[in-house]
C-alpha cells in the first residue's frame, strides 16, 4: 500500500511539474501568438491591449501560472486563442476518436507483439527470419511510408477497405492496423529478448530437465516475462492514448493528434497546451497502472515492509 | 555473407552513396511541367513527381540532409544531456534529485508531442525541427547516462579511488566515463535512429523549411497527394529513412556483440 501511495505522489509532482513547465514554455517566450496574429491583421494597440487584459495575458507571470493550474483543479483548460472554443470541449470531441483507436492499436500491438516475439525467439524454420525481420521493419519504417503503402494497396488497388475518413468499423481496420503493427513490433522485440533470457535461466532448465512438453514450457516463460511485456505495452499505450499524429494525418481521421497538429501550426498556446497536458496524464497514468500490474505479477517487484 | 561478419557494412555504404552521390546527379529543384509524374525508366530511374522534379535527385539530396540534420539533432542530445550530468556531478547532491524528477516530466510526453511543443516555440523551420528533435531524444539519453553512472559506481575502484581523495570530477571522467562509454556510444546511435525518424515525421506533418526543399518527410508528405496516380512518389523516400534506420539499428547489434564478447 505504502509503495502504491508513493508511486501515486510521484506521479502527482511529475504532473504538476508538467502542468507547469508546459505554461511556462509557451507562455514565458516573447510575443504570443494572439498578439502576433491580431498585429498582423492590422488591429490597433487598443483592441490588442483590451483583448490581451480579457485573456489575462498582461497579468504577472506567476499569477498567470497560479490562475492556470487553480482552473485546472477545476477542469477548466483555458480557451482556444482562434476561435475562443474551450479546450475541454474541443479534447472531449476528439476523443471517442482516439480512444477507439488507440484501444484496438494496443489490441493488435499486445496479440502481434507477443506472437511475433515468441516467433522471433523460439521458432526453428523459416519463421523466424521472417518475424524478425517483421520486427526490424516495424521498428524503422515511419507510420507515414507503412500507413501510404496500406492505403495503396487495401484501399486503392484491392479497394477492400476506405483509405480515409471516419464512422463505420471498416474505416478503422486500416488504421487500427498500420498502428499496431508499430506497437507489435516494439512489443515483440522486448517479448523476444526476455523469453532469450529466460530460456536460459535455471529453474526452465530445470523444468526442461523434468520432462515438460515444448508447449508447457513456452507457457512457464512467457508467464515470467509477463511483467517485461506489461510494461512495454502500458508505454506504447501511454504514447498512443495521448493521440496519434500521423496516423490521423494520414487516415483523415479526426481525433487528439489531429487536434495538436493544427493548433501548433497555428500556434493556439493554448490548445496545444491543453493536448499536451492530456497526453502527459495518460503517459503517466499507464505507466503507473504498468507498475502495479508489474508489481501484482512479479512478487520480487513488490516492496518488502 | 559480408554483412554478417561486418555489421556496419550497410550504414557505412548506406552514408557513403548518401554523401558522394548529390555530385552525380541533377537539379533537385528544377521542375519540367511536361514530365510531371512520369512513372520511374530510362531518363527518371525513381520517376518524377507533380512537378516534374526528378525522385532520385531529391531522394538523394533529402538523404544528405536527414543525415545532417538527425547528426545535428544526435549532438543536442548527446551533449545537452552529458553537459545536464557534468553539472549535477558537480553541484551539491540535491541537484540529481532534481534532474530525475525533470527527466521523468519530460519522459511522459510522448516524443512526437513533445517535439511538437517545441516546433510551435520556435515556430517550426529547418532549425526549429532539428532542435525539437535533439530536445525529444534529450530525456531518454539522460537516463540512460544516469542508469549507467549509478551501475559503473558500484565498481570497487571507484570506491577505492575516493577514499584516496579523488574529487567528484575526477572520479567521474578518470573512473566512470571508461566504464560508461561503450553504453554511451550505444545509446548515441539509438538516438540518431530516433532523430531521424523524428524529424521525417515532424517534416511529414508540415514542419520544418520551405515547402520545396528536399526533405523525406516533407516528400512523404507530397507523395500523399499523389498515391492514387503515383505510387512511387512516397515509396522513394520512404524506403530511404527504412533503410537508413535498420541500417543504423543492424550496425548497433553488432557494437552490443563486441561489448558482450568485451566483457566476458
């Protein structure tokens, strides 16, 4: 419990400190973005003035930090500097999107990840070239050239699945899968390096020594590198809750990356402030669940008080 | 085979052709209205794309700059977090305390949204991309170094060396740094991999220079627009940063063998 209570404290500070890092970052730098825009379009030093005293930007820094984090105590993350839409509002649209996709892209990195691990690992024939090399690729191949091709061959030429948009269950199949693939292969490259090591510790041989089928052993190891794997993927969750850039770019989806993107091409302070807070939250929130479900699996990784 | 004995064969062709060969072909800017999206033969062997510019030129010309800009990119991370433990080592202990909290801060960002933070400080161009890039790979080579220092201090002759009276300093470059560099230098190409990943998919969401210069990601992007017609607009650069990267990560195997192999 008293391990638990602490990793929540530290997730706390490490999320304030965030909180408060990020205002300062986009905030502390000369010339906002507001300013920028309402002196480009020609606005006079009154109407920029007024409209800075509404935002609260002429106060002091440090208020300005204090009001920032006292509204979000109360859930309020400051309006967008473009179109004046609250943050929240715009975050809660776009997140059913994410939240979809993100599910079934760790769906399918967890179940591709451990298979093509295992395959890398512990397979003797042709298998284990081609799972490997599935893991290079996966790992260094950009989503944008994986998820181009995918659209080019499943929706162009096979023309089995649409290539952009969102709605239907068929629009995220494409999608889903150019994502998972990058989480199966970082998933499946740390299910292949601990099931390498666990193979060779004593109690598998041991367990070899006494007889137990191939199947059985296999089930032994992957049960010890569960905790290996835990992690690996509450870290890939972490990165694709907190949305997903490219693959909405490319797919045409709506959704927090998509929410990102544009508002730091337009540089909306605020907006990106906002998005950036949120995927800090769920960064931080799965890599404690990963902790406690590391620590609920492996009884050395429990604190002894 | 030779890529098997020699493991960094591919990187070291790879950035050879990457470096020798802007001087053999073409313009990568120049456009030809008539030869727009000309699939890839004799006179375009990668083809051309909306604006008749010639693939090869700008894949070749796009790979020398991912090179420069994900090296410049390496040496930010690398130094900025070596320069972060040189000041720690040597300031009172509070100081690491604060280095991991801040560490971890930013390790919870995920990188594409952290270098989209920092894009949108420094309001994106060439520039602006290589330093977001080096800020995203700074935290993780930080924990890496310190990960490594806490192990290399349990040695005996770094204990034995400060009960001689050797000062923080001192026990750091003479006894650890030894110890530490193969892990280092490891992580170096870890992150270099990452850099230029991160920077093709920075340039790919519209970041980073003007519109017409050769930039993988930036093509990536182009080729989008075209996929229907073209294929092969995307797949030139594409296949590039793929290559480039295994190669990367194929070179480090073969470091982590001769570590091992070292060791024992």
């Amino acid at each position: 419990m008293r391990a638990i209570a602490r990793a929540l404290i530290d997730a706390l500070w490490a999320g304030l400190l965030a909180a408060s890092l990020l205002f300062l970052a986009l905030r502390a730098l000369p010339g906002d973005g507001l300013t920028h825009q309402l002196i480009e379009s020609g606005a006079s030093d009154d109407v920029i003035q007024a409209r800075r005293a509404s935002l609260g930007l002429d106060q002091p820094l440090v208020t300005q930090v204090a009001g920032y984090l006292a509204g979000l105590a109360r859930g309020d993350l400051g309006v967008s500097l473009l179109d004046g839409r609250p943050v929240r509002d715009a975050l809660y649209d776009a997140l059913p999107h994410t939240l979809t996709l993100a599910g079934l892209a760790l769906g399918v990195g967890l179940v591709g990840g451990i298979t093509v691990g295992t395959a890398a690992a512990r397979t003797q024939n042709a298998v284990r070239p081609v799972a490997r090399l599935a893991i290079a690729v996966g790992l260094s191949a950009p989503t944008a050239l994986i998820g181009t091709l995918a659209i080019v061959v499943f929706a162009l030429w096979l023309d089995w699945l649409p290539g952009s948009g969102a709605g239907t269950i068929g629009h995220i199949v494409l999608p889903a899968s150019v994502l998972g693939w990058h989480s199966a292969a970082a998933i499946g490259q740390v299910t292949a390096a601990a099931l390498h090591d666990v193979y060779s510790a004593p109690y598998l041989i041991a367990a070899r020594g006494r007889g137990l089928s191939s199947r059985r052993l296999l089930v032994h190891a992957l049960r010890a590198c569960a905790p290996t794997i835990v992690t690996a993927t509450m870290l890939q969750a972490g990165f694709l809750f907190g949305g997903t850039a490219i693959t909405e770019a490319i797919f045409a989806r709506p959704g927090v990356g998509r929410l990102l993107v544009d508002a730091a091409l337009r540089q909306d302070y605020p907006m990106v402030q906002g998005v950036a807070l949120w995927c800090a939250g769920v960064a931080i929130g799965a890599a404690l669940i990963g902790d406690a479900l590391s620590a609920s699996l492996d009884p050395r990784l429990r604190d002894v008080e | 085979m030779i890529w098997d004995r020699h493991r960094a064969a591919p990187l070291i062709v790879l950035v050879l052709v990457l470096l020798v060969a802007p001087y053999f072909v073409g313009d990568p800017l120049a456009t030809a209205p008539l030869m727009q999206l000309t699939p890839p033969g004799f006179a375009y062997p990668l083809g051309s794309d909306l604006l008749g510019r010639d693939m090869l030129a700008r894949t070749v010309y796009g790979g020398q700059r991912t090179l420069m800009s994900a090296g410049a990119a390496t040496a930010i991370a690398v130094g900025g977090a070596l320069c972060l433990t040189g000041i720690v080592v040597v300031t009172p202990p509070g100081g690491r305390r604060w280095l991991r909290l801040l560490t971890r801060t930013l390790l919870a960002l995920p990188p594409l949204v952290f270098g989209l933070i920092i894009v949108t400080l420094t309001s994106g161009g060439e520039w602006g991309v290589i330093a977001a890039t080096g800020l995203v790979h700074l935290a993780p080579y930080v924990r890496v170094l310190d990960t490594s220092e806490t192990s290399a201090r349990q040695n005996g002759h770094v204990e034995a060396a400060r009960a001689l009276g050797a000062g923080e300093w001192r026990v750091w470059r003479a006894h650890l740094l030894p110890i530490m560099l193969p892990t280092l230098l490891a992580q170096a190409g870890v992150t270099f991999a990452g850099a230029i990943l991160t920077s093709a998919a920075l340039g790919f969401l519209g970041f980073g220079g003007e519109v017409s210069a050769p930039e993988w990601g930036r093509m990536l992007y182009d080729g989008r627009q075209v996929l229907r017609v073209a294929p092969w607009v995307p797949l030139a650069p594409g296949v590039g940063i793929t290559l480039l990267v295994m190669s990367v990560n194929y070179a480090l195997e073969s470091g982590e063998r001769r570590v091992r192999r070292w060791r024992e």
